[in-house]
C-alpha cells in the first residue's frame, strides 16, 4: 500500500521547494478487482495526504471519479463476477465493501 501517514510526510519532504503537482487519481474498481488485493484509498487518508501536502507547500488536485456507477469511469471497463457490474444492485453492494 502507498497510502500510509508516514508516506504522506515523506512525499511532502521530497517535494518540497520542486516544482511539482500532485493529482489524486482515485482507483475505480473493475474487472479483475476481486482478490488483487488492490482497494481505492479511504477519502479520509486522500484528504489527508491532500492536507499534509498543502502545509509544506506542494500543490496538489484531488479528482473526482465520475461514471462508476455505470462501471465506465476512469480505468475501469467492468466488474464480470457471474454477470454482475458494479451498476447493478447487488454490484453496488460489492462497490461498498471496497470504500
């Protein structure tokens, strides 16, 4: 996992005086997402790392993840686990045990 506190404050430490911009790009889960083990990053830890980031100074975007719930946002083309998508009901179900 790269979303752990201390590695907050280490990238802020690394990018502070750089020119730098960090984008929060939030992992949308898709096919495949069932036992990688890969899980999106809590809001609460992205804004986080937003803030600590901001207190050294580094810029960074957090974005938005838009069309999940048609299973068409960014990198995701669609969770097939018995011909369930997280569009569906009972996929959504599953969505919320990845949040």
């Amino acid at each position: 996992m790269t979303d752990r506190p201390e590695y907050a404050h280490e990238l802020a430490k690394l990018l502070t005086g750089r020119l730098a911009h960090v984008n929060f790009i939030p992992y949308n889960p898709g096919e495949g997402i069932m036992g990688t083990g890969f899980l999106p990053t809590s809001k609460i830890m992205i804004k986080y790392f937003h803030f600590t980031l901001d207190e050294a100074g580094v810029p960074s975007t957090v974005r938005h993840t838009m069309g999940d719930d048609i299973d068409a946002a960014c990198g995701q083309l669609a969770l097939k686990e018995e011909g369930k998508s997280l569009a569906t009901e009972e996929g959504k179900g599953m969505k919320k045990l990845v949040e």
